[in-house]
C-alpha cells in the first residue's frame, strides 16, 4: 500500500556555530512516520511557483508549530512579546488556503491553528495574558513540552471528539497567542476554561483541523496517536 506523503511546515534557523538552517522538530516527523504517513518537509524558501508545484504531489499538509504571526496579516495588536518569522508567514497563509481550496487533507498545531484562523480572515489575541481577562497560564515553554497544563473541554458532534472521543481532557501548552475571533466558516471544537478556543475545523472540508496544543509531544496518549493517524489515513 502507498504510503501518503505528508507535507511539513518548517521554520529558519542558525546553527550554534552560526549557519543558516531550516529546522523541524522531530517530534512531528516521528508522529507522522508512527501513523503511517512519509513526512516531507517543506521550507519557508520556497516561492509561489514552487509550492504550486509541491502541493498537488503531496496527501497532506502539516502546518507546525513556532514563530508569531506578523500582526499585520490581522490588524493585531501589537505587543513587545510578540517574535516574528516573515518569510513563513509569506509562504504558509497562501499555502494554506491553496490546500483548503483543494480540499487537502490539513492538519495545523500551534502556531498551525493560528495560520488557518488568521488565512480565513480571524484574529488573534497577541499576548493572551494581556488581552483576555481571566486567562489561564499557556506559556509552559520552561517545563517539560509533554506537561499536561490545563484541560480543554471538547465539543459534542465534532469531528474532533469523533477522534479523541474524550469529552475534556488535559493538553500541554506552549502558546501565548490564541484566536480572538473566529473566522467565518471555522467551527470551535475546544475551549479552556477561560474561554479560549483551542480547537478549530472546517465541517465540510475533508479533514481540514487544527489544535492549538502540541499532540506530537503527547504520543504516549491514545487519542493523540489517533489524531494523527485519523489524519494520516484521511490524506490516504
Ligand atoms: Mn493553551
């Protein structure tokens, strides 16, 4: 049987002796292989007519987690805090409504959930602690990534609680923007207690999801595994 080919986001980095690099996390590639799918990544590098190339080749796309997304993209306002990385938003809000229009298997985490709110016309809190009054700690980036920090309660009828089948459930966080507004056509699948939304999908797409948590670190948890895997076998 084929394997499908997963497309992944990346992001730009320099090597601590000072090389430009592009760099995924191995986590996601793990997740993705262990679910059945060829991960293939993707670098910000690529130009329009390039990624028009790759995207009919590949089954799925992975949008990863890291950088903020430049304010502009939504009016968003600005906050000290807030650390770019242009050239992926450049390249990843089109490629993402590419793969929307193609009804390509989607899936977004993080960084990931932002991009598709924001490519479908949604805003995003740009420093949750400031913006949204009683709101939770998200930023656990000095804990272990896999720490469980806060539970999110899931939506009946979606097809997210089709896959985690778990009506609340805890998750690790390593954000500290979220959705604002939603945007139009977006259905909120997870909230935290504070009302944030943490989980989005497009119901008439294919499989078009996003999760605001990080499931590639928590792949000891059943229902992780099988958001990928559900993911995987959907870009099948
Ligand atoms: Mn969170």
């Amino acid at each position: 049987m084929n394997q499908p080919l997963i497309g992944i986001t990346a992001c730009h980095v320099t090597t601590k002796e000072g090389h430009p690099a592009v760099r995924l996390l191995r986590a996601y590639v793990t997740a993705i292989a262990q679910a059945g799918g060829v991960p293939i990544l993707i670098p910000p590098d690529l130009d329009e007519p390039a990624w028009q190339t790759l995207l009919p080749r590949l089954d799925g796309v992975l949008f990863s987690g890291g950088a903020d997304i430049g304010p502009e993209h939504f009016a968003g306002e600005l906050h000290p805090t807030i650390e770019v990385e242009a050239e992926r938003d450049a390249i990843e809000l089109p490629l993402l409504r590419a793969a929307l229009n193609a009804d390509k298997p989607t899936l977004g985490i993080c960084r990931g959930l932002q991009v598709m709110n924001v490519a479908l016309g949604g805003t995003l809190y740009t420093h949750i602690l400031d913006q949204l009054p009683g709101a939770l700690q998200h930023d656990w980036h000095d804990k272990p990534r896999s720490t469980l920090a806060h539970p999110v309660r899931v939506e009946e009828g979606t097809r997210l609680a089709e896959i985690l089948s778990a009506p609340m459930l805890k998750v690790n966080s390593l954000h500290h923007q979220g959705i604002q507004k939603l945007a139009p056509g977006l259905k909120a699948t997870a909230y935290t207690p504070d009302g944030l939304i943490e989980g989005i999908e497009l119901p008439e797409n294919k499989f078009t999801l996003a999760v605001q948590w990080h499931p590639e670190w928590m792949t000891e948890h059943a229902e992780m595994r099988r958001l990928f895997r559900t993911f995987v076998e959907a870009a099948q």
